[in-house]
C-alpha cells in the first residue's frame, strides 16, 4: 500500500476541486473526485445526476466506472479516491465492492455522510473488506464551493420568481 504525503493528498484534492468547478460550470451541485493509483490520476470526474437523469452518477460512481474501464478490472486495491464532499451510502458501498484502500474527503456531509456524519459504513467491522478513510483535507475550501453554489442558485431562482 502506497502512502501518500500531505502535500501529495492536498494535490489531489484540489484536482478533485477542479472537477467540482466543472460540475457547477453546467450546473450540477458542484462535488468531484479524483481516483490515483501510484501517485498517477487514473480517473476523474464530477457530479452528473442532473444532465445524465440517473440517481447514481455522483461524482464518486462517476470516477469508479472510468477507473474499471481504465484499469480493466473492478477491484482497485491499491488505489486512492479523493472526493471534495464526504461520501454517501451508496457511493461508500461502491467503494468498499471496489476495495479502494483510501478514501480522503473534503467537506462533511451531515445530511447524508455515510463516513462518520450520519453513520458510518466504513466502520462496519462484518464487512470483508476496510477501507482507511480520512475527511476533512480542505475541508473549509470544499465547504465554501458547495456553500457559494446554493447560495447562486437561491439568488438565480429569487431573481427568476420576481
């Protein structure tokens, strides 16, 4: 298992940010994610629920589906994800079928955290498979994109209803 530096993990959060922006650029709430296996960015992505109509392609499904394509397999054990918003249930499923080894997150999620927010899947101990996780890399910045899109979007929507 590789271990990453602070700077080597600021890195990639701030790629993961990058992918956030895209997302608010065509209007989904603005979260993305970066998945890196040996210091390398194998996938990335960002929210899609609303332009693609499905549920599930949060920007966390979004990178696991690149990443299974890249890599030619659906298991990544020695990779790392980085996602600017704590993950939910379903993607914290995902990434524990997949055998991610590190999750890192930015901003918690107290409406639908599913690593340590509201509950926290990754702790499961009857689970076959543990996932290290670590939240809160710049978190204050990942808060403050998703913070400055609503409230956009709240403004747009008063401006629309006058």
């Amino acid at each position: 298992m590789q271990v990453n530096s602070p700077s080597q993990d600021e890195y990639f959060m701030r790629l993961a940010m990058t992918q956030a922006e895209l997302a608010w650029a065509v209007g989904e709430v603005p979260v993305g994610a970066v998945l890196v296996k040996a210091g390398v960015v194998i996938a990335s992505g960002f929210n899609q629920p609303i332009s693609l109509h499905d549920p599930s392609a949060h920007a966390e499904m979004q990178v696991l589906r690149s990443a299974g394509i890249t890599l030619q397999n659906y298991r990544f054990s020695d990779c790392s994800l980085y996602v600017t918003l704590e993950p939910c249930a379903m993607c914290a499923g995902a990434m524990l079928h997949a055998r991610l080894s590190r999750v890192i997150f930015g901003a918690t999620d107290l409406k639908t955290g599913a690593a340590g927010s509201v509950f926290n899947l990754f702790e499961q101990r009857q689970l076959n498979h543990h996932t290290k996780v670590t939240g809160g890399l710049l978190a204050d910045e990942c808060s403050n994109l998703l913070s400055s899109f609503f409230v956009q979007r709240r403004l747009q929507k008063k401006s629309v209803e006058n």
